[in-house]
C-alpha cells in the first residue's frame, strides 16, 4: 500500500539546561582566583627583579645576607679601599701584588694544584694573604710552616698577642681551625687551649700571609658585634686594594694537571674534598636554598588559603526550580528501602523509622524537640498514655538493631502500633 508521509517537524536545537553553566557564569567563578594569581604572579617577578642584584654566596662582598660580606666591603670601599671579586685562579694569580690583599674565602675547596700556583704567586707577591678557615687540605702547601687542630666552636675570645691590629680591636669571634708553627717571625692571636685561631707569617718578599680560623667575624650579621670591625678593616685595609676570590667549580683550573701530589701536611689530606667545610664554612641543605623561596612559599600558602575560603562561600541564595519529573512519596520510600535491603543496613533503617517515631510522638505529647531523643524525657510522657499490657516502649524507641528482615519489619509494625495507641489514648 503507498500513502503519502510527511516529515517531521525539525526537531529544535538543544539548549543549554540550568545545570550548564554558560560562559559568562564561568567567568564570574573563576575571574578571582585568576585576577589573584596574576597580583601573585607580578608581585614574584617583581620581587625577583628587585633581589636579583643581593643575592650572592656566603662571604660574599656583593652580599647583604647575613652570611655575606657586603657591610665589610662598604666599610673598606669608605676608606678608599677598593674591592674586586673574582672566581678563577688566573684572576686570582694576576690580581696579587705588594698594593693588594688576596682574600681567599675557601682554600680548602682547591685543588693540590691550584694551590702550588697559588703559592707561587703570592709568596714573591710582597702583598697581602688572608686565608679563611684554611685546614688540612691547603695549608700543607699554601702556608708549610703550620699545623693545625681542628675546634669547631666560635667565641669571643681576647687577642692576648702583640699584633697591632688585634690589641686594637680586642675581643672578637673566632674560632674554627687553630694553629701552630715554628716561624719566628709571626704573631699568634686568640688562643685556645694554648693554640692560636688567628695566625701571621711574614714572607720572604716582604708581604705576610693571616690565617684566620674561622670567618665570622667577616659575616654581615657579626660586623657590629665584640671588635670584630675593627680587626676586620685593618686586617683587610692595609693595602689600597683587594682581590677577593672565590673559588669555584667551573674554574678550568681545576681540572689541571699535578692534582694528585702531596706536600707538607698535605699528605694526611686525601678525603679533603670530605672536609672542605673545616672551621665553620660546613653549609647544610637548608643554607643552600635561597632566602626568597621562603617568602614565596609563604605566599603560596596564602593564596591556597584565599582560593579555599574563596570556594568555600555559598555561591547565591537558593534557587527553588520546578523539578522535571513529580515523584510519588510512596515510589520515594520504597526506593530507599530498596537500597538499605541492598546494603544490608538494617541498622540505620530501624535508626531513621525510631527517629521519626520518636519525634512525631514528642510533638504529639507535648516534649521538647530538644527532648525528643532523650530517654529519660520521653519514655516516661509515652509511658503515662500506654496501658499495662503494652510493649515497652523504651525498648521499641531506644533498642539495639533488628538481627534479621523478619525483626526488622516486626519492630516496624510495634512502631506503628505504638504511636497509634498514643494518638487515640
């Protein structure tokens, strides 16, 4: 059989329910943890910007951390003293001259090596050699006439010496690595137990070489403290200029050739590179993370904070929307049942039908809703209703779980049959 058909009606195009949120609304959402991260973002690079140029290692002249040593440098630059950092032994070498102070911040750090060609430059140099927290390692070859013994600890202690500089400054920190030797012409400073922490050889070439057992006293947090300034700018400040050198890894000197000899006390050094930290320059994990990470850390947390207290607010009045589909209280019930059977939550089905028994029986007597669920308030109001040969009703209101369905759906009938009797009492 043939016939016409008609087509359907187009059918219309799907909009965008309720629970869709469009993309203005998104945008509402989400434009304050966004505008938030770019404050935080900026504020970051800014702050960068602004500490690039002080962040530098310890005993760093450059430095204005409290392990750097900027506020010595800037003492000695007022004294028309003039301050070069360097990172090489070639700069090292070619800056030492009878006009210049050598500071070496880490000569335990040097290869065997660099050390001799360090030696060799300053030893004829007629200038001025300060050695930080030298030990084993290096002054087996950078200063040959001297022992040492190991003290970690730093004190203010008294110079009870007859170097100019020293009994003008007095008391200072020192510490670290403590020396002894056989030259004649020297000065021993700051002694401990006899031994000395700081220690001036003069050189054959008329310049001297110091030897200073711990470099706290150079620190930017201990400048100001005992009479460590003092003996700071004239250790440092007797000749017009400094060189400062920090010895670093990527120095191609350090991977010359003769590392491997032993000269001096430089023979019970094999594990130097183990104890390069000799006389306070030991560094932990945390003294190599810069200080702007804690600060950036501490912003961060906040702005977890924000973004939590920000979601955590209510989003707008509650809406009241038509819901699509009407369903039956009975269909609502027995759905719920279902799912307690499934579980097997008999439990917390006979909690909710006592619950609800128990606040429909105290509004109905008259009990407190703050009462309903107490005991000893309710069991005696629904008690004075109840006739001789009724069921205890603290037992069917306050009673442990049903074993089984078939106690379950029992205590469910004594329920109903409880709250009935009362009504009609």
């Amino acid at each position: 059989m043939t016939g016409t058909t008609t087509d359907a009606p187009p059918r219309p195009a799907t909009s965008s329910t309720s629970m869709s949120p469009s993309a203005q609304q998104v945008w509402k959402r989400v434009r304050g943890l966004l505008i938030a991260l770019a404050i935080l973002l900026v504020a970051g690079i800014a702050l960068a910007a602004v500490r690039s140029g002080d962040q530098h290692g310890r005993l760093d002249p450059r430095s204005a951390d409290p392990l750097g040593s900027r506020a010595v440098a800037e003492l000695l630059k007022d004294r028309g003293v003039s301050t070069r950092v360097v990172t090489t032994l070639a700069e090292a070498t070619e800056g030492a001259g009878p006009d210049t102070t050598l500071v070496v911040t880490s000569p335990n750090l040097l290869t065997f090596h660099q050390q001799r060609t360090l030696r060799g430059a300053t030893e004829t140099s007629g200038g001025r050699t300060v050695l930080l927290s030298a030990g084993p390692p290096s002054v087996g070859i950078l200063a040959p006439d001297v022992t040492t013994e190991t003290d970690t600890s730093v004190a203010a202690r008294e110079p009870r010496c007859s170097l100019p500089a020293a009994r003008d400054a007095g008391a200072v920190d020192i510490g670290g690595v403590l020396y002894t030797t056989d030259s004649p012409n020297s000065d021993a400073c700051y002694p401990k137990d006899g031994l000395p922490s700081l220690l001036r050889i003069d050189s054959t070439a008329g310049g001297d070489t110091v030897l200073l057992g711990s470099p706290d006293l150079l620190y930017n947090e201990r400048l100001a403290k005992q009479g460590n300034a003092s003996l700071a700018l004239q250790l440092l400040g007797s000749r017009p200029h400094i060189v400062w050198y920090l010895p670093s890894l990527s120095d191609p000197s350090a991977t010359g050739s003769g590392s491997g000899g032993h000269d001096g006390n430089s023979g019970d050094s094999g594990d130097n590179r183990e104890d390069q930290g000799t006389g306070g320059n030991e560094s932990s994990f945390l003294d190599l993370i810069p200080s702007g990470w804690l600060w950036g850390t501490l912003q961060l947390a906040l702005a977890a904070v924000l973004a939590a207290v920000w979601r955590s607010r209510r989003l707008g009045p509650v809406v009241a929307e038509r819901l699509p589909v009407a369903i039956r209280a009975s269909e609502a019930t027995e759905g719920r049942a279902r799912l307690y059977r499934k579980a097997n939550a008999r439990d917390r089905a006979a909690s909710v039908l006592r619950t609800e028994t128990r606040t429909r029986l105290a509004s109905l007597l008259g009990v407190p809703p703050s009462e309903a669920h107490t005991p000893e308030a309710l069991v005696s109001a629904v008690s004075a209703q109840l006739t001789d040969n009724s069921p205890d009703p603290r037992t069917l209101l306050f009673g442990p779980a049903p074993a089984d369905d078939a106690a379950l759906i029992r205590l469910t009938d004594q329920l109903d049959a409880l709250e009935r009797e009362v009504r009609t009492s």
